[in-house]
C-alpha cells in the first residue's frame, strides 16, 4: 500500500500536465474585467486581452486621465469590446457598480487572477507593501480551495522586480525623504542612513526589467489555460533563489542575511 502512495500523489500532476497540453479556451464570447488599467500590468494585459478577442472592462482609477485615454486610442482597432469604467476599489460605490457589472456579463463560472509579488516571501524593508502581498498569498489560497466547489479557479501571478517596467515608484532622492521626516523621525535616523536607504531602493529601481509582457503571458495563461497553474513565479533565476533560500533556511538566518544587505549604518 506504502509504494502505492507516490504514485497517488502523481496522478494531480500528471493530471494537469495532460490537461495542459489541451487547446487553450476560446476568447470569443468571453468578458474580463481588470483593475488598474491605467498603467502598468493592468494596461498591458487589457490590451493583449481586447487584441486577442475578449470583452474586456478596464477599471481605471482616472477614466478621463492619460492612461485611459491612451488605453482607449491603442484598442480603436476593435472598438465596442474594450469598455473603461471607473474603479477605485477603496470606494464602495465603484466595488458595487463593477459586482453589477460582474453579474449582468460575466459567466457564473470564471477565474480570478490576483496580482502578488514575490515580495510576498521577504521584506527589504518595504514592510507595507510585503505585508500586502503576503496577505493577497493567503488570501487566495483560501479563496481556490472555496471556490473549487464552484468551478471557478483562482490564481496567483507573482512578478520579480519589474519597476521599469511599470513605473510602479519613481526613484526618489535622500533629500525628499529627510524632509518629509518629523522631528521624532529625524531624531531616530540620521542623514547617512536615509541616503543609504535612497542608493539602495534606487539601485533596486534600476535593475527591474523592461519586459512587463512576461507578466502579462502568465496572466494570460491563466486565463485561458485549461489547466492554470495555482501560481505562476516570473522573476528571474536569483529572485527565485531568494525565495526558495528564504523558504529553506532558518528565519534567524535570512534575518541575519538581510539585515546586513539592508544597512551597514549604525544608529544611536
């Protein structure tokens, strides 16, 4: 019986190996709606959806601003299926009026895709933004095994560093940051470390990857595979090392690692 139980635990992936290599779902007939269309991930994924054939609802945080606009001048080709609408998901009013939306043309049983990061696995002192996304990991992982009973599948996309690709945050000076500091603050943390902290968020801001479409192939994917991955990691090999590192070894290892490449400045 013992030998047998590999075997078992084999059969989920062959499973979807073999459903993978099916003919992918058909856009024609099928709506999306998307957040955060007016940058970023969100834009580039509305336009490869709309050019491949779906009804896509592009939630715009500024529906008259220069992203939308954009948006709706890049998708004129096939005009009537990209509809931009407003939506500021901390606003109840636009959460309510994209549900209706959701219900009168989306099907009873479709997919979420969640953006993550792989921010979600460590924190290099951009603690809110890490808190975040490992709340959306969580998040999901209940939202898949509820949903299951559905039909509906949910998903993970977890990018690397891809903030030239995005725009996601602007490099800032040293300057910029001391003097947004309280009094309080700048007691704490002196000149030398909030340059430090600039250099090094700048230094990080720079090595992101120009080539947002390797996001949007997973999105992709997982929207229209007949076997979507649970999650799908697009980061670099020594991003993914970092968070396979972090997974393996001890917390009071990595604390150890990453609190020396985080600050070499000492603070009264």
């Amino acid at each position: 019986m013992w030998a047998a139980a590999p075997l078992l635990l084999l059969l989920p992936v062959l499973w979807r190996l073999w459903r993978r290599g099916a003919a992918p779902l058909e856009p024609a007939g099928r709506a999306v709606l998307i957040t955060g269309c007016d940058s970023g991930f969100g834009h580039l994924l509305a336009l490869r959806l709309h050019r491949l054939g779906f009804t896509v609802f592009a939630g715009c945080l500024c529906p008259g601003g220069e992203g939308a606009r954009r948006l709706q001048r890049e998708a004129a080709a096939g005009a009537g299926r990209l509809r931009v609408l407003r939506l500021d998901v901390t606003r109840a009013r636009d959460v309510l009026a994209a549900k209706e939306l959701v219900l009168s043309h989306l099907p009873e049983r479709g997919r979420i895709v969640f953006m993550s990061s792989i921010i979600a696995y460590f924190s290099l002192g951009n603690g809110i933004y890490s808190m975040t996304k490992a709340a959306i990991e969580k998040f999901c992982d209940a939202l898949r095994l509820e949903m299951k009973k559905f039909g509906v599948r949910v998903c993970i996309i977890q990018p690397g560093n891809y903030a030239r690709s995005t725009k996601i945050q602007p490099p800032v000076s040293a300057e910029e940051i001391w003097n947004e500091l309280s009094e309080e603050e700048k007691a704490v943390y002196n000149k030398e470390y909030v340059q430090e902290r600039a250099n090094f968020f700048n230094s990080i801001l720079s090595e992101g990857s120009t080539n947002g479409n390797e996001v949007v192939d997973a999105m992709v994917d997982a929207l229209t595979s007949p076997a979507p991955k649970a999650r799908y990691m697009v980061a670099k090999l020594k991003e993914k090392a970092l968070v396979f590192v972090c997974a393996l070894f001890p917390t009071v290892v990595m604390d150890s690692v990453l609190s020396y490449a985080l600050s070499k400045v000492k603070l009264a």
